[in-house]
C-alpha cells in the first residue's frame, strides 16, 4: 500500500511541512517551554530547519515526514515521522508536539489513534520513539498512549533519550 499522508488522520488535515511553515511551527513549539527543559536546547528556527532536514543511519528524505495537522488555518500539531526505520515493518516518530491550547483534552491521543490505525493499514507493526528522560508530561503521555519501555536508553547532547515502543494490533 503506498503511504499517502492525507489518510494519517479524518479529523485534520495533514500536510507536508516546509520552510515556509517554519514560523508557525516555531509559535507552536515556544509555548510547549517545559518540553526543551528536559530535551535541550530551546527551540530556533534554525533548530527546526535542522530537524525537518535531518535523517537517521540509512534512510533518505523519501522515508521522512515532516508533518503538520491542521483544523482550518489552525496548526494543532507537528510530528516527525520515519518509516522503516530502524526497521522495515517500524515507523518512527521522531517528534510530536501540540499545539498548547489544545492539550490536556484527549486530542493528541485521538490524533495518534488514527496515526496508529492507517500506519497498521500500510504494513507497519510497530511505532517506535524516544522521550528525554525525566519528563514526566512526555513519559505520561506515551505510555497511556501503550507504548512500552524497550531498555535502551542512550546519552544524547545535555539528556539522555529513553526508547519506546508499541506493537499496532489490527
């Protein structure tokens, strides 16, 4: 089945980020402060530039997705979405971020909920992902989201990342 991004949610609209949505990717990730306290540094422009152009071991920007879900005009969230890595029948979400006003109400779970169901569509049986160690909203919000600890944990720049992970059922 070919990935089409549209079908990653029925309630947003999901599209393709680039560096024009820069500015209003930063206004989103600004407000989130308590994110960059344990996952330094604070976020730039440039710091996003760098993310939406940077890839793991062996994959190509064709595996990336750099995404925004939107209602209207309305920028609800930012993920950061790598398929086959680091396996072919895993996709990996390198950053997921809400809008601020926006959480605390079930929508980041719903909105992953449809990530999770089309991913399963396309063949993936497993979302894999890591949150900086010691951030309690991050860790909370993954494991009600049934993400799992899979034991490696690995130093990064000023924090280190604990690695989860989930099995999609169908």
């Amino acid at each position: 089945m070919r990935f089409q991004i549209e079908h990653l949610s029925k309630q947003y609209e999901v599209r393709k980020l680039t560096d024009s949505d820069v500015a209003a990717v930063y206004a989103l990730c600004k407000e989130n402060p308590q994110y960059y306290q344990y996952c330094p540094p604070f976020v730039t422009e440039d710091s996003i530039r760098a993310d939406m152009a940077a890839l793991p071991p062996h994959k190509t920007m064709e595996d990336k997705y750099y995404l925004g879900f939107y209602e209207g005009d309305r920028l609800i969230a930012v993920m950061d979405l790598i398929l086959g890595f680091p396996k072919e029948e895993t996709a990996f979400v390198g950053f997921f971020m809400m809008n601020k006003e926006v959480q605390g109400k079930g929508i980041g779970t719903a909105l992953m909920q449809e990530v999770y169901a089309y991913l399963k569509q396309c063949g993936f049986n497993f979302v894999r992902l890591g949150f900086a160690k010691g951030n309690p909203q991050s860790e909370h919000f993954w494991l009600k989201n049934g993400f799992e600890r899979t034991g490696v944990e690995a130093q990064n720049d000023g924090y280190v990342v604990v690695v989860l992970e989930k099995e999609l059922y169908l």
